[in-house]
C-alpha cells in the first residue's frame, strides 16, 4: 500500500517493484489457492480450474523478474509488461474472489446470480499475452515521437 493513487503505469511499476522484491507472488498465490479451496459447488470448478491455470500462467510470467544481471533491455521489457501484469493480477484474484463469493451465496443463500456473475468473468482470458517486446516500445515510441512533432508545428 506505499502508493494508493497516482496513474496506472505509476500503479503498475509498483507492483512490479513488489513482486521483484520476493515472496509477494508467493502470497497472493497463497491466498488464491485458499479461497479456491472454498469452492465446493461443481458448476464452479471449472471456472475455478481456469483461475488456477492462469495463476500458473503468471507464476511462470513473472519468475525470474528483476534478477541480477538482467540486461537494460530486459529491465525495460519488464517496466514495458508491468501494466498487462497487474491488470493480470488483478483479473485473477477478481475470479478467485467472485467465486468464493459464489460458492458462500450458493451455500448460504440458495442465489444463482452470484455464480453466474463469476462464471461469465472466469470464462474471459484471465492472462493475456503482455506486448512488451522490443518492437512494441520501439512502435510505441515512433508514436509518440511523431505526435509531439505534430505538438511543434
């Protein structure tokens, strides 16, 4: 919580900042896993099948982030990927939390909308692919080169 507002690459490269400093990823995984556990309802175990995948699917994303020796390039990959990565982060635990939530409302309150709120969002690709290759930022920066000329003239 060292930063609770600001823009959102701002947001991003804090949590990128987080994750790079160690154990947070463990955590959060963690904590996902736990409240899948919760899960008990079969209509929702493959939506909560698919919040475990894409948490592997982060997992493999995000080891090795910041390690020593990483190149600038590799540093600026990273910066380039941190707002697709949080937005991941944030997709996969929204799941995980909808289909707590789910599972709770089915048990406790015989409701069918909250399932059906947590399966449509579980259905989505939870973790999709980040553009932070070279080439991006490299078209990226064209981009907004030409758009400051455009600014001077």
């Amino acid at each position: 919580l060292s930063i609770w507002e600001g823009t959102t690459n701002v947001l991003s490269l804090d949590v990128l900042r987080a994750i790079q400093g160690g154990g947070a990823m463990d955590a959060l995984c963690t904590d996902i896993e736990a409240r899948l556990a919760s899960v008990s309802h079969d209509r929702l175990s493959d939506a909560a099948n698919r919040v475990r995948s894409a948490t592997r699917r982060l997992l493999q994303r995000t080891a090795g982030l910041g390690e020593r020796g990483s190149s600038t390039t590799d540093r600026a990959d990273e910066e380039a990927g941190a707002r697709a990565l949080a937005y991941s982060i944030a997709r996969i635990y929204a799941g995980a939390l909808l289909l707590e939530h789910a599972s709770w409302s089915l048990d406790n309150e015989g409701d069918h909308r909250a399932a059906l709120a947590a399966l449509r969002w579980c259905s989505r690709d939870l973790t999709p692919p980040a553009r932070e290759d070279a080439r991006h930022r490299a078209a990226s920066s064209a981009l907004a080169l030409d758009y400051a000329l455009m600014l001077e003239r």
